[in-house]
C-alpha cells in the first residue's frame, strides 16, 4: 500500500530547496494551523542543489485519475514524490510535511485507489473516471488574496448537477462539505448578509 500526499507551498525537496507556487483557490491546513495553497502540476519549485527552478511533473507510477483536476488551469494537483525538473541530473522529489491532510491511498495488491480529505477545501474537481475510487469529503473555500477566510456571502452548490444546499452560508470561508463520489458546482452570491456589511 503506498499513501501520497497533496503538495502544498513550502513543502520541500529531497535535495533542498522547496516548492514556490501554488493554486490561488485551493488550500490545505497544515499542521502548524497555516493554510497553503496546493501545488499543481507545471507550477515551480526552487532547488537549493543547482540553484535553478524547476516545473513540478508527476512521478512516474504514481496515481492519476484521483489527483484533483483544475479545469481553469488544465493540470492536476501535484502529490508526494513527485519530480522537479531543475538542472540536476537527478531530479529531486517533493516530501510533503504541510498537505498531509489531504491524501490518496493505494493498494498496491488490487491497484484500487481512495481519496481521502480531513478538512482541506478544494478548489474543483472533475468527473469521477475510475469507480473503484472514493472521495469521502469534498467541499470550496472562499478566499481574500489566497489566505484570508471570508463570510458573509451566500452558496448554492450543487452536487451531481441536483441543488444540494441553497442559499448556505459560508463558515470561516468554508461551504458545507459534502460525502461520497460526486461533482460539485458552486454558485456564489454577490451581496453579503446586513450583518456582515454593517461590520
């Protein structure tokens, strides 16, 4: 069984150096109760070995189809062990030490594959491929400059294209999570609640 782990901003390589960039509208909440931005595949890292930067690319073997899509962006998320391309020979992996709440499990006996998240707001996901795959929790965050959570906006999502909470209140910045293998579609309210705008 081998676990991997969403890449996160900071986290660093085997090599030295760490990764630099990451998707404005998805985070994870690190163990140090700091949100940061997850890592997709194409953003960069900084390694401390040949003094360069490098894209991140996805190890060879690991798991595709569970890694979240950013349709917006066209890559997926990058996870553990995944490869910089900077100038080493050797291209130095990611460890992950701040997105490990957020991971994928793979029974390397069946090859199935689980997605598993504890409290790690994703930006989008795409259609289900594979159904020997699970997503136990999934859910949005709202966010001011990538970091800051912000209420007093209203939700609709929808789970499966069927309306599944209306008019929702965001809770420091986070919709309702929603349980199961399913695509979620948030619509966002533009005006705030009279208690919000007063404060």
């Amino acid at each position: 069984m081998a676990i991997f782990y969403a890449v996160v901003e900071d986290d660093p390589l085997d090599g030295g150096g760490r990764v630099l960039t990451g998707n404005r509208r998805g985070t994870v909440l690190g163990p140090d109760g700091r949100q940061r931005r997850m890592a997709f595949l194409g953003d960069k890292a900084w390694c401390d070995t040949c003094k360069s930067l490098g894209e991140i690319v996805a190890s060879p073997g690991s798991p595709q189809q569970r890694r979240i899509f950013d349709a917006t962006i066209g890559h997926r998320q990058a996870l553990s062990e995944d490869l910089v391309l900077c100038k080493c020979a050797k291209h130095p992996r990611i460890i992950p030490m701040y997105g490990r709440k957020f991971s994928i499990t793979v029974n390397s006996a069946t090859g199935i594959a689980q997605t598993v998240t504890a409290n790690s707001p994703i930006a989008t996901t795409d259609p289900v491929t594979d159904d020997l795959d699970e997503i136990i929790e999934q859910g949005f965050s709202l966010l001011n400059d990538g970091t800051t959570p912000v209420d007093g906006y209203h939700y609709d999502l929808y789970s499966d294209g069927v309306l599944h909470t209306h008019r929702g209140s965001y809770l420091n910045g986070e919709t309702e999570s929603v349980q199961g293998q399913t695509t979620l579609r948030l619509v966002t309210w533009i005006e705030r609640d009279s208690a919000s705008q007063d404060a």
